[in-house]
C-alpha cells in the first residue's frame, strides 16, 4: 500500500465513520453518495459508537494474500447499534466463549504488515464489550 492511499484512509480505520441520510436519517457504512434506503445523497458525516452485537461469525482457515499468517482467525457481520452491518475480526475472545448476540465493541489493532519495509497497517476489531462498572 502506496503512503498516501495509508494516510487517506486513516481516519476510516481507526473509527467506524459512515453518513447518516439528511432525508430519512438511516446511518450508512460504509459512506455511500446515496441512501440505501430512501435514495436521497447522503452527505452528513457521522461517527458510530463502535458498540454492537455478533450477528454471525466464522473461522478463516485458508486466509488472502497478507494474513496467511494469522490464520486461523475469526471474523465476524457485527450489527452495530445504529444498524449497519459490518465485517471485523474478533480480537480477545476464545472461539469457545463466542456466540450469536454477544455485545463486542470496536478496538484498534493490527491487521498486518505490508510491504517490504513492513508498514505495520492497523484497522478496527472487535472484542467483547467491556463491563461497565
């Protein structure tokens, strides 16, 4: 990855930014020109709490280009609890104690190492949502 793609993309890796429709106030992820919903632009910035819930998961045996070394690894459709759906991995969790409906909330991580100078690229995970007290 080229340093200046890195740096564009920095503020989407380290929070969960989408868009929330003006029209009918549906949040996007990921940011969209268009409403998924009712069709209208959609425009306004908008930062997710990072807080949802597993909605499905599964484990990545055979992994792409650039994370064979972490395999195997979970990976998870988090309904996040502004509605969208996205796609993490898991992070501080055995796959034993996992399931449908558990609450997990977005962490900072390292994803990989890129390139032969090994930029270290980091990206958003999730990990079970902490007690509060």
């Amino acid at each position: 990855m080229e340093v200046s793609r890195h740096w564009r993309l920095n503020e989407q890796r380290y929070a969960l930014i989408g868009e929330t429709c003006d029209s009918c106030g549906t949040k996007l992820f990921p940011p969209r020109d268009v409403c998924l919903e009712c069709e209208a632009p959609a425009k306004e910035l908008y930062t997710f709490t990072g807080v949802g819930e597993i909605y499905s998961y599964t484990t990545v045996y055979e992994a792409p280009a650039g994370f064979a070394e972490y395999a195997p690894y979970t990976v998870a459709l988090v309904k996040l609890e502004e509605g969208p759906v996205v796609t993490a991995q898991l992070t501080d969790v055995a796959k034993a104690d996992l399931h449908i409906g558990m609450k997990v909330e977005m962490v900072t991580r390292k994803l990989r190492t890129d390139g032969s100078e090994g930029m270290i690229i980091y990206g958003y995970k999730f990990r079970p949502q902490l007690e509060m007290a």
